[in-house]
C-alpha cells in the first residue's frame, strides 16, 4: 500500500510540475511600443511594434515547474534503479 502512494506522489509532483511550467510558459504578457519620441508631426509615419515579456510571477512559476519536474524524475529513476 505504501509503494502505491509512493508512485502517486512521484507522478502527482511531475505533473504539479508540468501544469506549473506551462501555464508560466503560456503566460506572457504583451505591450505596444510606437517609437515616437519628442515632437510628432504624423503619428502614422512611426512603425508600430508589438513586444512579449515575461512578468516575475511567469518566471517564478517556470522555474518552481522545472524544479517540480525535475525532482519528480530524479525520484522515478531512483526507484526503477532499486
């Protein structure tokens, strides 16, 4: 009974890692930048230009996923060695 919850633990810590990773991965965020700078004469000769970030929750979260994912295989292979 115990190495039935031993595994359940193994593959719930690899896909709270999984889960973790992708919606940090998949969550970025989006901002517009016009390159106007000073004085305009028209505002439609300046290329528009659309850049994607991370924010610092995305990033904490792909990292804590990776970490997760990680251990949870460090702890499969460690049990098909013994």
């Amino acid at each position: 009974m115990r190495e039935i919850f031993k595994t359940i633990k193994e593959y719930f810590i690899l896909l709270l890692g999984t889960g973790l990773f992708t919606y940090g991965l998949f969550s970025f965020d989006s901002g517009r930048h016009s390159g106007v700078r000073g004085f305009i004469i028209r505002v439609d000769a300046f290329p528009v230009s659309t850049f994607y970030y991370y924010s610092l929750s995305s990033l904490i979260l792909l990292t804590i996923g990776v970490i997760f994912i990680v251990i949870g295989l460090l702890k499969m292979r460690k049990k098909d060695e013994s």
